[in-house]
C-alpha cells in the first residue's frame, strides 16, 4: 500500500535471507521479472520461493516492510 516501507525500495535493497528468491513481481495483473535495480511499487505482489525452515523469518520481514506507519 501506499506509504509502508516497501514501497520505491529496488529488490537488492531488500536484504532477503540467503536462501530465499524473489521469483516475480505481479503488477496491476501481469507478472514482471525481478532484478535488482527493479522497484517495488505500491500494491505490488511479491511471488518468494524458499527454504521451509525459512518461511516464519520471510514472513516477519514482509510484515514490517508493508506496514505503514507502524
């Protein structure tokens, strides 16, 4: 959403866990091809694949990446 910290990040500024990939990003309906110098925007929906073990860490961090104002 407008607002939370994600938002105008470029994915390698994301600092994801080592084993953990950002596959794609879908946009306003279509799927793009993440790189690194690639933004995220507002509403944006980040598909991730990862290790299991590494599921709650993700998580977490995507929590307090897409909360504004918290």
């Amino acid at each position: 959403h407008h607002g939370e910290p994600a938002e105008n990040l470029h994915v390698k500024e994301m600092n994801l866990p080592k084993h953990c990939l950002l596959i794609s990003v879908r946009r306003r309906g279509k799927d793009l091809l993440p790189r690194g110098d690639t933004k995220i925007h507002a509403e944006d929906r980040l598909i991730l694949l990862m290790d299991a073990k590494d599921e709650l860490k993700m998580r977490e961090k995507i929590k307090r990446l897409t909360e504004a104002g918290e």
